[in-house]
C-alpha cells in the first residue's frame, strides 16, 4: 500500500545526483520505520502513465520514540523518468507515493567486523548500514571500499568523511577513482576481479570479516562476488543489491518463454486468492494485475525484489534473477515480473 508523503528537504549532492528527505506523519512513523540498508518503492504518475521507481534508504535507522528519517539518494538516469523529474522538477512541499520500506539488504547492528565494496549510487543504502551500526554498537568496525568515476561524481562524500572523523579507529575508508588520478592512495582503474582478489587482503583480514555488502552495478557486484569467492569466503557471508543491469554478460536475454496452453495462475496477496488464466507471453505478475492492481512490484527487472513470492505449486522459469539469494531460491520464492508458467497450474503466495 502507498502512503502520500510531503517533501521535507532537496540536497543537491552532485551535478546529477540530489538526497530527497520525506517527512513521515505521526501515525506513520513506525510503518515507515526502516532497518539499515532497506528501500522505498515510490511512484507518481506523467501523463496519465503510473510509475514506479526504488530507492535505497540513505539515513541511519532510528527507534522509539526517535521519529524516523527518510532521506533517500536519487542519481540522473538517462531516460529515467522518475530521476529526471526529481532532479528538475520535484520540490520542498510537493507530495511523493510510497510503500512501507523493504528490502532484505541489511545489517542489525552486532559486534564483529563488517567490509563493503560499493559503486557509484550503490553507497547509498551502505551508508546507511555503516552509520547505524557504528552509533550503536561499540564493539563493531566497518571497512567501506568504494568506486566512482570522479571526486565530484562521488555521492555522499561529506557524509562519508565525517564517519571517518568521527570513528578513526573503528572505520576504514579505500576510495578508487576510475576516471580520475588521486593525489594519494589507490591508482585510477576499474575494481575487477583481479584488482579486488590482490587488494583486499592487503587492506584486512578477510576471514576475520563477519558480514560482507555488495552493491552498485553488476559487473562491479558479480566481480566482487568471484574475487570473495576466490578468496574462500563463506557465500553465507556475502550480501548484496544490484543498481543496474546492462543486457550484458550475466543477463539472461533468451526470449520470454511461452506458457503451457490453458496455463492458470493461483495468487494469494493480503489474505484474498484468485485464480485467473496466463495469457501468451506473460509474466506471472502481469498475470496478476490484470485483477489486482495492488499486486507488489517496482522495477519490473528482476533487480528490487518487491515481486517476490513463495511458489506453492507447480514450476515456473524465470527469465532472470538479480535480487533473490541461493537461499531464498532453495527455499522456494520466485520473481513475480520474471516467472512464467512452466506446467499448467502454478499457485503463489505473496504473502509469506
């Protein structure tokens, strides 16, 4: 379900990036309570068109009786709709549609020692992550490795100072500039696999690290994936949040499958089931929409992870998967916007 929400504050990060801060109402605050590293579905409709978008939770997390902070990071995306109209249209007092924060890319704050290798606008929900657990748990440290283009490309770049004024002996900050020579540290380049294999057990003990957080890009996310791996990290300990996907190396591009003839699709969404037919082509939540409009999803592609339901029965194939975890498949949840039917009857929950 979307709440209206007031602008509250616009800061203008970089030339094509701005934080968007939401007021939250009294009796919304603990429905919009967020935990580190969760995001909101947004959406608002241009010419007559709904849209939708998801965006990582850029401020620390609060508890009671503190008033939550939604403040969330926005980078220009070419063609983006939403993006473009946040950085040059929306402003302090206009009202924004969103859902209750979600996302399962997070961090309670525990002891131990935790490491993240960020790209781009992927700082975004990690900022939140390090902040929170740095505040609250004494006993915990936090190494971040991030990568941008540029020093004025970089999102969030006080932010991220300040965290290392503030805790010098409990955060580590790496910086790689990939367009850009830096007076000190890293030289310029990419963060491959390789690069990443060779550094990071330069930078830290990396069996000692209790949690490790990937996000931006895939190719970034799927490099450092494969250099932990090489490195013999534990999977278990590797999360991570996918920005964007290029049709690439990694994405699945095979042709939407097509369903079984006189294929039917069983829902349950808010305690409330229906069963209806699967059209030709279809995903199983377009399938879905056609009756009911309040059928979760954002990005449509298999990134976000708001369409995820249990698959009760049958078998479906998804086209692509970039938000689900191993476990999560195994245990049987499936993308909504990406599964088709693959044997005449299929049954989902929504609400598991």
């Amino acid at each position: 379900m979307f709440h209206p929400l007031r602008v509250r504050s616009i800061e203008r990060l970089t030339d094509d990036s701005v934080a968007v801060t939401l007021a939250v109402p009294p009796a919304s605050r603990e429905i919009f309570r967020h935990k580190p590293g969760q995001h909101l579905n947004v959406r608002y409709t241009a010419d007559g068109e709904e849209i939708r978008r998801s965006y990582s939770i850029c401020s620390p997390a609060t508890e009671e009786p503190d008033e939550p902070v939604l403040r969330v990071g926005i980078r220009l995306v070419d063609g983006g709709r939403f993006s473009t109209y946040a950085l040059k249209e929306l402003a302090v007092g206009d009202q924004v549609e969103a859902m209750p924060p979600m996302g399962r890319f997070v961090l309670t704050p525990r002891p131990g020692s935790f490491a993240a290798i960020v790209g781009g606008s992927g700082i975004t929900p990690v900022l939140s992550i390090a902040t929170t657990l740095l505040a609250r748990e004494p006993a915990a440290r936090f190494c971040l490795i991030r990568s941008d283009r540029t020093a004025l490309s970089t999102m969030f770049l006080d932010e991220v100072a300040e965290l290392k004024d503030r805790y010098p002996d409990r955060f580590q900050l790496v910086t790689v500039l990939s367009r850009e020579e830096q007076q000190a540290g890293l030289p310029s380049g990419r963060l491959d696999e390789d690069r990443l294999a060779a550094l990071l057990p330069a930078l830290l003990p990396v069996d000692g690290v209790d949690g490790w957080y990937l996000c931006g890009p895939f190719g970034l996310v799927r490099a450092a994936e494969r250099a932990l791996g090489g490195l013999g990290v534990d999977r278990t300990r590797v999360h991570q949040e996918i920005f964007h996907v290029d049709d690439g190396p990694g994405a699945d591009t095979r042709p939407r499958a097509t369903a079984p003839a006189h294929s039917r699709l069983t829902a349950t969404l808010d305690g409330r089931s229906g069963t209806w037919p699967v059209e030709d082509g279809e995903s199983l939540l377009e399938t879905v929409l056609r009756s009911r409009a309040d059928a979760p999803y954002a990005c449509k592609g298999g990134v976000c992870g708001t369409c995820r339901a249990f698959l009760v029965s049958g078998e479906v194939r998804m086209d692509r998967n970039f938000a689900l975890e191993p476990e999560e498949t195994d245990a049987g949840y499936v993308l909504a916007c990406q599964s088709h039917p693959a044997t005449p009857e299929v049954e989902l929950d929504f609400d598991r």
